[in-house]
C-alpha cells in the first residue's frame, strides 16, 4: 500500500510507527471471510458475461488467496422518483459506467449485474429486507463472486460494515473502486502523493468505525500512555501523516507555479483542455501537437499529472495545450479534492477546449457534469463563457444523429475536424489575449538573417507569419 511505502522514508518517528499498525488492521475490511469455504457452487455463472480465455481465469471463492484480484458482482442501486432522481441519465447507462470502472482495474473480473431500485440511499441496510435476501442468495449461491461492488458514491460506515458482515466478501463503492484505479495508474511523484492524501478520509473513517467490526483487534477504551486509546493515538498519527504529505505537495505546487511564470514571461497562451475521463483529451492532444511520444490509452483516468505539449497554430503563434485529469460524476469531494491542485493550470489558461466524447451513450449528463465541476472553479470572467466545445469520435456516430451545433467535430483517428479547430482556436487565442492579426508587407528577399529576425523577434508579438510578409 503506498501510505506504508511513503511511511518508511519516516521510520524514526513514532507517530508514524503508530501509522503502520493501522494498515494491517484495515485488511480486515478487505478479506474474503469464506475463503476457506468448501461449500460448492449450485449457480452456473452467465458465461455470456465473459469470453472464454476469462471463463478459464475464473476461481471459486474456496481457492481464492488474499493477493489474487477480485471477481465482481455489481450491485447498481437507484432512486426510482422523488426530487433525488437523476434526470440526465439512467440507472443503465450508470451500470454501463460501473462496468466499464471495473474492466479499467483490468485483471478483475465481472462475475454480474443487477439494478436495485430504492426511495433513498440512507438507510443503515441501503436494502429493504427482500433485496437483501437477493443479493445475500447470489452471493452465497455463486462462489466466483469474491466481493461486491455497489455503484454509489460513498458507503457510510454503518453501512459498509454491516453489508461486509451479511455477504461476508469485500464491499466497494466507486470511491475505493477510484482509489484502486488511482494507485494502478499514478505514476509520478505529485500523483502519488496526492492519492495518498486523497485515501485518507478513508481510512480516518475506518478507524473510527472498525471497532464495531466482528473480530478486530481494536478495543474500545484502552489506554496507551498518558490515558489515550488505541484508536485517537493512530488517529493522532494519521493526522502527523497527513500534515507531511501535504507539505510536500505544497512544494511541488510552488514549483509547478514558477514553471507557470517562466511560461507567462515568455508570453505563450495556455490552452487547457478539459473533459470527462476517457473523452479523447490526450489523443485530440497529440493530433494537434504532432508530439510522437504522446501514448493515448483507451481506458478511464489514463491521466492523473497535467502535462504540457507545445503546438503551432496556423498563424504560426506557438502555443501550450494543457492535459488534465478527466472528471467522473458521483465521487465524493474529499476524493477529488487533492486533484483540484492539478487543474490549477486549467484555471489560470487563456483558452479552455471542453472534450465531449458524442459517440458514448450518456454524453449529455458527461458534458453537463464537466460544465458543472468547471463553474465551481469560479473561473476568471469570460473564460467559462467563451469554452471550445469539440465533439470528439465523430466517427462513431451515425450519419443521421443530431449534435449541438456549436460542436466542433473531431475524430482523431480519422484526423477530420482539426483545421477547423485549430483556426478557431486560433481565434479564441486571439480574443483572450486582445491579440491583432495582421498583414506586413516587406521587401527582404536575399536577407535570410533579417527574415529569421523578424519571424523570431516580431512574430509572436505582431502574430505574423511568412505568408503574412509576403516571403512565401
């Protein structure tokens, strides 16, 4: 687990010795309490939801060990009416997400799918008694499925372990499902830290309520010391833990705020680009950039660091796309919060080009929830107001489907839709920076020195470009 790997660079404290002793006690949350089980299976699985070579993987819960991954019965709970139902989706197109937020953690398995319909997602069981008899019977029945994903935002507690005590397999929802892919794919140091900070609300949570867990080793009320229990004195090193983890991530903020300077001194204009995850951002990226290193995968949260590519628009103006991570909807604000410092370049761009996948089947409620999550950045004036909006994948989408018509379309395979693009980013550079385009006329044929003068000297002030010289 990170949190112990980053533990170890501070092993002579003794906050964060006490640290280290919380982790194992978590396992408790995540092992499979019928792995030792020699009841055999009376359900045969759906082999519909699999093809051969993952009906192969498959292994029954009795010879399933700690370190395997997980196959995953997903549970999709929604509200059917009332002022807390969705509006701009459906409980299918949610499940679809579910599904595809687990075959991103790509040696799991799916083992099913079922959609419950509830009037609120309260309750200390979330289920009414029936539903919970059937998902208990599937459960117990199937002994491939070795934990249960249900597709909310955040279990409470209560709620968590008393659902991990009744099916007796690990229980997810999408913040630790997140927390999984976030680990898999954080690759430098910033992202590092900061899913770190992010799985701490987590695990505050879980020492506060694993004492009402079946068969821990907390104990309520022991003292350590000078009176503290066992629980506020690894509360209290969490805390510390947390503290250095942030301080960290300070540094790394300040850093990233004087490479912003040294870009603002060279007077480049910022192009950030926004989307929701797996909307085509790196991909659309590369194309306009022409950067061969770029590797654009096709899978959610393939991004977690912002990154920045240099590229040349038509008037020869260079100028800095911005990578950023893809947002989700339903995910608790404190998973997100240690990101928002990642966006911060997106806040403080001169232009924003918001990536739309409009082949995928709940693209309204995607682009609602970006426009949403993007408003509450409190954007400077004019800059949420004149966004790009691309409609990227065109390709995918039948002839006859109707688009919004202030959509520019792109599909990056088939590289359609970029000129158009780019001149109109172009444009939207232009207007932000109160930039003129304008045409010289220069008589500097033989005096290659004073052709590159200019082109270098003048051109990124004066936005000129050779054919704007009359040199071509």
């Amino acid at each position: 687990m990170l949190i112990l790997e980053l533990a170890e660079s501070y092993e002579n404290d003794v906050n964060l010795k006490l640290l280290k002793n919380v982790i194992p006690s978590l396992g408790v949350l995540y092992n499979d309490k019928r792995q030792y089980s020699t009841t055999e299976s009376d359900v045969t699985t759906p082999l519909e939801l699999f093809n051969d070579e993952e009906v192969q993987d498959l292994v029954p819960r009795s010879l399933r060990q700690a370190c395997m991954p997980h196959q995953v019965f997903i549970v999709h709970p929604y509200i059917k009416w009332g002022p807390k139902k969705k509006q701009d989706t459906s409980p299918d197109l949610q499940l679809e997400e579910a599904v595809s937020l687990i075959k991103t953690l790509h040696d799991w398995k799916i083992v099913g799918t079922k959609k419950i319909s509830l009037l609120s997602l309260d309750k200390l069981s979330l289920f009414n008694k029936g539903q919970l008899e059937t998902v208990e019977n599937l459960v117990s029945k199937n002994q491939l499925i070795t934990s249960v994903f249900i597709n909310i935002k955040s279990l409470k507690i209560n709620q968590h372990l008393f659902l991990e005590n009744l099916l007796g397999v690990p229980v997810f929802d999408r913040y630790s499902i997140v927390m999984n892919i976030f680990k898999r794919h954080a690759v430098t140091k910033e992202a590092k830290l900061q899913v770190s900070l992010a799985e701490i609300p987590f695990i505050r949570s879980r020492i506060r309520g694993i004492n009402e867990l079946e068969g821990t080793n907390f104990i309520k009320n022991t003292g350590i010391g000078s009176g503290e229990t066992i629980i506020s004195k690894r509360l209290t090193a969490l805390s510390f833990y947390e503290q250095q983890i942030k301080k960290s991530i300070e540094k790394l903020r300040k850093n990233r705020e004087l490479l912003r300077k040294k870009r603002r001194n060279m007077e480049f204009p910022v192009v950030a680009v926004v989307g929701y995850t797996n909307a085509g951002k790196t991909s659309l990226i590369k194309c306009l950039t022409e950067e061969e290193k770029m590797s654009p995968e096709d899978k959610l949260f393939a991004t977690l660091d912002v990154t920045v590519h240099a590229g040349i628009l038509p008037c020869s103006l260079k100028v800095l796309y911005v990578d950023t991570i893809g947002f989700i909807s339903d995910l608790p604000t404190n998973l997100l919060e240690p990101f928002i410092a990642t966006l911060e370049d997106a806040i403080q761009a001169d232009l924003i080009i918001h990536v739309q996948d409009i082949s995928h089947p709940d693209h309204v409620m995607q682009k609602s929830h970006v426009l949403k999550t993007l408003e509450s950045f409190n954007l400077r004036g004019g800059l949420i107001q004149n966004i790009i909006s691309v409609g990227n994948k065109c390709d995918k989408v039948p002839t006859n489907s109707s688009v919004d018509n202030d959509l520019v379309l792109t599909s990056c395979t088939k590289q359609t839709g970029l000129k158009e693009l780019e001149e109109k980013i172009e444009k939207g550079v232009i207007n932000a920076l109160q930039l003129q385009k304008i045409r010289i006329r220069a008589d500097l044929a033989g005096l290659a020195l004073d052709r590159v003068w200019w082109m270098e000297e003048c051109g990124h002030r004066l936005m000129v470009s050779p054919s704007n010289l009359g040199l071509c």
